[in-house]
C-alpha cells in the first residue's frame, strides 16, 4: 500500500530540509564539503552549533548527525536583501511538477538577481 501523507511544519523544519536535501545532493554528486547561506538565522545558529543534539526537531537531529560524521559543511547566516535569487528560486519551485528541477539556462529574473548580488560582493 502506498499512502501519501502532508504534513504541516514550520518555516524553521522547512529550511532544516531543504538544507539536508542539499547536502544529501552534494554528497551523491560526491562532494564533501560546501558553505551553505541562510536568510534564517534561528536555522544558522543551530546548525553551526553541532553540539546541540537535544533537540525535538527530528530533521534538525538528521542534519546535524550528517553534517558531524560526512564532509565539512559551513553555515553562514546571510541577511534575506541578499538572498533575493535563492528566494525567487525557491518561489518558482512551488509551481514545478517534481520537485527536483535542472534549468539550462538561467532565467532573465534570476541573472539579474545574481548579477547585483556578485556586484554588491555578497557571494562567498
């Protein structure tokens, strides 16, 4: 039997897993470490403090454990102004079919976006 189910959570486990899906990605592609940005600063502060395992939040629990045993992951709380094209990416994901997405070539919007934001030097 295959059972669909939603569940509602909050924007701080939406970003936990949106983050784990990432680093899950890096590591099937292979890659070991990454600096991963953040407009959350809650989602930052926990996950730069590895020590805090004592959490409820499952997925929180998950992500710090992968993080401590696979690779070398930074986490780097950045202010949402300049986080403005991984926020429209995010908003664009929304009204996609699968939830994994490869564009070939950037959308006008988001080349715009990431032009400023190398402009005004807030890339890593």
């Amino acid at each position: 039997m295959n059972a669909e189910v939603d569940r509602v959570c909050s924007s701080f486990e939406a970003e936990v897993w949106s983050i784990l899906d990432g680093i899950l990605i890096l590591l099937n592609k292979g890659y070991r470490r990454a600096i991963i940005q953040t407009d959350n600063l809650e989602v930052a502060q926990n996950l730069t403090n590895l020590s805090l395992e004592d959490s409820g939040i499952t997925v929180l629990k998950r992500t710090q454990r992968i993080m401590k045993i696979e690779g070398k992951w930074k986490i780097k709380h950045i202010p949402r102004s300049q986080n403005l094209a991984a926020d429209l990416l995010a908003k664009l994901s929304l009204s996609w079919k699968t939830s994994f997405q490869i564009l070939n070539e950037a959308l006008e919007e988001i080349s715009v976006l990431l032009q400023e934001e190398k402009d005004n030097r807030w890339f890593v």
